[in-house]
C-alpha cells in the first residue's frame, strides 16, 4: 500500500473531530472536494497518526493487521455525518433538516467502538478505572475517531463554532472560536486570512492605478 504523497494538513479545528471533518478543501456543503486528503487508508494512517489520533508507535502495527479500505470507509462515514449535524446546528437555514441518519451513522459506530473497548485501571486519577476505546489495532483508528466524534458533539457549545467564510474567500473549514471576544474569522490568519488580506490589497493596489476617466466610456 502506497501513497504517492503524504497529507500535510493544517490542525486549525481546535479539536480532533474538526481536523477530521477539515480533511477535505475547500469545504462547500454539498459539493464534491476539489482535494480529498483522505484518499486511501495510508492517507489516513498518516494523517491520524500527524493528528494524535495513534501513536507512531502504533503505525507499523495497526497496518500489518487492519482492513485499510473497510476502516477508510467507516471513518469517511463518520466525518460526513459529523459535518452534517455541525452543519444543520450552525446553519439557521438549515435547522429543521432532519439530523436523524448523521445521528443514528455515529451512534451505531460508537456502540461498535464501546463494545471493543476495556475497562483498565486508571494511574494518577481520582477515578477507579477507564474506558480505553481503540485498543483493538484492526479498528483502532476508527474507534477511536468515533469516540472523538461524539466527544465533540457532546462537549463542545455550538456557539463556539465557526465555518472559515466561503464568501469571502475563505475555505468554509470548521474551528472553534476559542479567542477572548469571540471575534476569530478564518481558519488560520497565517492562511486563508493572509491571502484575503493580501488580495484585498492587490485590488485596492490596481484601483488607485485606474486612470481617473477610465469608467466613462465614450459613445
């Protein structure tokens, strides 16, 4: 299993589920990706590992024993369904749209990931013990990431949530707003925030340059 160039992906969601549903650019609702960066199962290897999501450590095990195309497959159908319900919750347009299947898709992939997990001793915790979910190397990306879905759904306030702006030039990528005033626009200043700002100022650029009668034209 090859993959001809390895996924550098940005981390700008502020949270593991959002870099998941930040996997594809630009993201339009209900357009096909211009890049998917998640095209085979060593693309997600690798990008779960970049991600935090495995330990390098892990790699060479997990993708000796798993279904790379099986577990492709379901991670694919966990990110749609996230981005589905973000999508609906974020949208007032699209509240009413019915969150039903995204919601059932996630469910049924967290049972499955529950059902293979163990309950361990905790070390340096109050608690007695822990769910340890992913252990199982065959699904632990997948497992793991549906754990992260649902952590993000049930963690995180809606309010806090933005879409980098589409309209004006940015890559509709989810983040949360983590700033002091809530006041955070783009994904990444350094990026889509950098190359709006430095269109803006080409445009301006070119419109002092216009010749003062350049608009009129003569009949």
């Amino acid at each position: 299993m090859e993959s001809s160039d390895k996924p550098v992906l940005r981390l700008v969601g502020g949270h593991t589920g959002l870099d998941l549903v930040n996997t594809v650019e630009p993201r339009v609702p209900g357009a096909v990706p211009e890049k998917e960066h998640l095209k085979t199962p060593l693309d997600l290897l690798l990008w779960a590992e970049r991600a935090g999501v495995v330990e390098p450590e892990e790699v060479s095990d997990i993708l000796s024993v798993w279904h790379g195309e099986q577990a492709l497959a379901a991670v694919l159908g966990i990110r749609e369904a996230v981005y589905a319900v973000l999508l609906t919750r974020m949208d007032d347009e699209r509240s009413t749209a019915p969150l039903q299947p995204a919601l059932e898709q996630l469910s049924t992939r967290y049972a499955a990931a529950v059902a293979r997990a163990a309950l361990t001793p905790s070390v340096d915790s109050p608690t007695a013990a822990r769910l340890r979910i992913g252990d199982v190397a065959p699904f632990a990306v997948q497992d793991r990431l549906a754990a992260l879905a649902v952590d993000l759904l049930t963690t995180e306030n809606i309010d806090d949530l933005r879409a980098c702006p589409l309209d004006e030039g940015g890559c509709g990528w989810l983040f949360v707003d983590r700033s002091r005033n809530h006041s955070r626009r783009w994904c990444s200043m350094d990026d889509c925030g950098a190359r709006v700002k430095a269109r803006r100022l080409t445009d301006r650029r070119r419109g002092r340059q216009l010749p003062p009668n350049s608009a009129i034209v003569e009949s």
